[in-house]
C-alpha cells in the first residue's frame, strides 16, 4: 500500500497570503495525484488531477505540481472561502489511499 | 447537473449486514466507474471500493474485503454497497463518488452528500 504524508498538519494563513501544502507518496505515483477541498458538514470537492491540473471551474489561483513522491498544492490570494481541510490521494495503485489532510485556517 | 444521492445508512449492531445505496442522475451512468469513500468522524478519507463503469471490474480496500460488496445496476442508474459482519470501526460518513473514468475508479469528479452507519451495541 502506498502512504500519502501530508504537511503540515495545520497551516495558519492571513486572508490575501499564499499557502503551501505538501503531499510524499512512500512510492513513485508518476503524477497520479489528485487533491481535494473540504469544508466542515460537506462532501470533498475536486481541486487538482494528475498533479497539475485544475478541475472544471476551480479558480487559477490553485496550482499543483511534482511528479514521483514529492507534491506541491499551492493556493495564492487566499480567499475566505478556501479555509477548509485539503486532502491528497494516489490513484498509481490499489488500494487508492488519502493523505490525513492538512487544515488550512485563518490567522 | 451531476448528483448522486446516498441512501441506505443508520445504526446497526456489531455484527449486522447493511446494504447503501446511490442513486444517479445527470449523466450517463455506465460511462463511469464509481466507489465508495468513507470518513470516520473526525478523521480523513478512505478509499472502500471501486466499480468498473460495466460493473466487470472491482476492487476493495484490504480492511473490508470478505465483508463488503460493491455492485451496480446500470439499468437503474443505482450504485450499492452491501456491508456484512460489520464492525465499530466501520462507522463512517460514506459517500458515493464518481470516477473521471470509464474503466476504473482513479479520482473523483463528483461526490454524493454521504449516509451515515453507525455500528455500536
């Protein structure tokens, strides 16, 4: 199985500053990498896919990057609605596993 | 507009059998596969099964297998997960979630709500 490490855990941001969140993969994934958004009481909601591209409708203020083990999410300008929990997860092998999420709040 | 609706979730004793449900609506079903991700309270998510869009193809998280069965029936737009001797650590949010792909459940585009099981005597 591959483990998904994601750092830090608790990321503190002013509203209009960047953010940088990082995501190992124990193993090479290539760019099979997906990252995703959750705020609290909802479902996750698709940022990125194969590391580097945005989904349909997700502002161009998220970027993702990397390849192999090491990845990058970051989100510039934040936004009031971007603080919430960011999940990555691998989607090179079965079983398809998550990072812990890293939780993105205002400071 | 894709949704997907779960159904089929509550409290159930150690042990017991459920059977979740997601119905489909706003795209063609069988062009994509489909699983099933759960989060325990408080804590992350975690892949349970996955569903090739013909249904030939599936997959299951080592922590489930020999007790869940993932299916679906195309002709109802419907997904299903079947959950037998199940555990406390089973009590999860499980949502359904649908695949950017045809063939196999790589990431996931679009997620349902999510239907509750509670497993505890």
């Amino acid at each position: 199985e591959i483990v998904m490490t994601q750092s830090p855990a608790t990321l503190s941001v002013s509203p209009g500053g960047g953010a940088t969140l990082s995501c190992r993969a124990s193993h090479s994934i290539r760019s099979n990498l997906a990252w995703y958004q959750q705020k609290p009481g909802q479902a996750p909601r698709l940022l990125i896919y194969d590391a580097s591209t945005r989904a349909t409708g997700i502002p161009v203020r998220f970027s993702g990057s990397g390849s192999g083990t090491e990845f990058t999410l970051i989100i510039s300008s934040l936004q009031s609605e971007d603080f919430a929990v960011y999940f990555c997860q691998q989607y090179n092998n079965w079983p398809r596993t998550f990072g812990q999420g890293t939780k993105l709040e205002i400071k | 507009e894709v949704q997907l609706l779960e159904s089929g979730g509550g409290l159930v004793q150690p042990g017991g059998s459920l059977r979740l449900s997601c119905a489909a609506s706003g795209f063609t079903f069988n062009d994509y596969a489909m699983a099933w991700v759960r989060q325990a309270p408080g804590k992350g998510l975690e892949w349970v099964s996955g569903i090739g869009g013909s249904g030939g193809s599936k997959f299951n998280a080592d922590s489930v297998k020999g007790r869940f069965t993932i299916s679906r029936d195309n002709s109802k737009n419907t997904l299903y997960l079947q959950m037998n001797s199940l555990r406390a650590e089973d009590t999860a949010i499980y949502y359904c979630a649908r695949a950017n792909s045809p063939w196999y459940d790589f990431f996931f585009d679009n997620w349902g709500q999510g239907t509750l099981v509670t497993v505890s005597s």
